[in-house]
C-alpha cells in the first residue's frame, strides 16, 4: 500500500488566505487542488509536502468569464466545466478536443485547469492547448499581481514560474474573431497520457488569408520543455 509521509493540512477562505498559508509554512507548503497529480506524486513519495493548503472553497477561482477581448478561466475550473461548456468549444475547439482525451470522468470530475498548468508535466495537454492559443497566467502573491506569457510561465518539466507562495488565479484566453483550432492526441488506451500530441491555432484576415498560426507539441522533445511555436503567416 502506498501511503504519504505525514503533513498538516490547512483549508483556505479566499486567495488571500492561501496566500497569507503559503508564506507562512514556506516551500514546504504546497497548494492542492484537483489532487490528481500532487496525491499520487506523495503516494510514491516523489512529493513530500509538510503542509497541504486546501483551495478547494476558494469559489471566487471557479469560473469561466467573458472579459472584452479575453476569455477568462478561473485557475480552479474543473476539467469537466472545461469539456461542457459550449462557449468555450465554439470560441476554442482546441480545448473540447483535449478536454474529450484527458484521463477518465473521475479524474475530469476533480482536476482543475490551475493544477494541470502548475504540474507542467511534459504530457499535460492543457499546457499545450493554452500555449498554442496565446493564454496569458495570472499569478498572485504577497507583492501582489503580475501576468506570465506561457513562455514565461512554464520552465521546464515540473517547473514553472510561479513562486512558493504564490497562486496561480486565473488564465485568459485572447478571442480572435477569425479563428481555428484542433488536437489530435496519440494514446495507448483510452483516457491514458499522451505519447505524443499536438495542437494547432489559426488566425484569419477577412479575406481568408491566414495571418498568424501556431503549433505545440505534448510529450515530444528530449528536454520536456512544453512550448508552442507561434509564426506570423508569410503573405
Ligand atoms: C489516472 C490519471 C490520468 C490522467 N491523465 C491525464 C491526461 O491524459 N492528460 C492530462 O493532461 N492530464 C492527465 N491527468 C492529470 C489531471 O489532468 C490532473 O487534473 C492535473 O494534472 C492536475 O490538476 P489538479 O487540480 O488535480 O492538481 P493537484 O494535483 O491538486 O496539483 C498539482 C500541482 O499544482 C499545484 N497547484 C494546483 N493548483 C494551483 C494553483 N491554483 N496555484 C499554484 N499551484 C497550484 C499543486 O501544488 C501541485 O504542485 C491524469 C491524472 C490521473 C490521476
């Protein structure tokens, strides 16, 4: 049987809160969401965390809102909101594609979208299917707000941008009003990681010419770096 090493646990009332946990049980605290990546890696002890900070109540991060020229995405949207909501397919198919092909209803049910970014497992679709769309991070902490490009944000496998006592709030998502994107994922089996994937966005000018287009691979590339690679269109 595989059990965590001991930890305390504290539940958070608002991100201020989190914020407030994190900075007082230093890097040994860590932020839980979902579970579904941090429980397993603490089951095998690749992970051990002193203190979980539960943001599970933190409502005020569950949301999918329609801002100006953003789409924004609370950090603990569930993948299943993700996959049901049909403002998001028609604006971004890309992340019902992916959204169909991350695991299983179980894991949907709990993982969040802030979770599966901050994990940066070289296999997490979500981190593709943001990069090639151009999302920008919004990442607080006790000095406040700042904005992470994806480029910014993810540094490597299992290494982001965001610091130890800090939480990733939100992802926002540009809306193009002439625009295209898909993902096509290689997997085993059904709901299993990727053994490879890759997601494609297109922008077009009223004439149909394609004005800006990006590609992003998931599990390829020998460094697992997770990245995009966003190319104006020759004219
Ligand atoms: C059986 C199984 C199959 C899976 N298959 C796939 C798959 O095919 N494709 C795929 O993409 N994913 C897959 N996953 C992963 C799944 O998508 C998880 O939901 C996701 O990896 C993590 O989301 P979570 O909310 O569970 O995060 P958690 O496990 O709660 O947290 C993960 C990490 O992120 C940090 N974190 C979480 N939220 C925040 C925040 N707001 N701010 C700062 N740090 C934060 C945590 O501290 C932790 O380090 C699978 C998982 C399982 C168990």
């Amino acid at each position: 049987m595989q059990i965590p090493a001991p930890f305390e646990y504290a539940r958070a009332d608002t991100v201020d809160d989190a914020i407030a946990l994190l900075a007082r049980h230093g890097p040994e605290a860590r932020i839980i969401a979902g579970g579904h990546s941090l429980l397993p890696m603490m089951k095998l002890r690749l992970a051990r965390p002193e203190w979980l900070i539960d943001i599970n109540d933190l409502f005020e991060l569950d949301f999918v809102l329609r801002d100006g020229d953003r789409l924004r995405i609370g950090a603990l949207t569930r993948h299943t909101t993700l996959l049901e909501s049909t403002e998001i397919a028609a604006l971004f198919p890309i992340v019902a594609d992916a959204e169909r092909v991350i695991a299983d209803p179980v894991v949907r049910n709990r993982g969040t979208i802030g979770g599966s970014l901050c994990q940066a497992d070289p296999a997490e679709d979500l981190a593709t299917v943001c990069d090639v769309l151009g999302a920008e991070a919004i990442v607080r902490g006790p000095s406040g707000e700042r904005m992470l490009t994806m480029t910014e944000f993810h540094r490597g496998a299992y290494e982001t941008a965001v610091a130890a006592d800090e939480v990733l709030c939100e992802v926002r998502i540009p809306i193009r009003s002439r625009s295209g994107s898909a993902y096509e994922k290689v997997e085993r089996r059904v709901g299993d990681w990727a053994v490879a994937a890759a997601g494609a966005a297109l922008s077009f000018a009223e004439d149909g010419t394609i004005v800006e287009a990006s590609v992003g691979l998931t599990a390829v590339g020998l460094d697992g770096t997770v990245g995009a690679v966003t190319e104006p269109a020759p004219r």
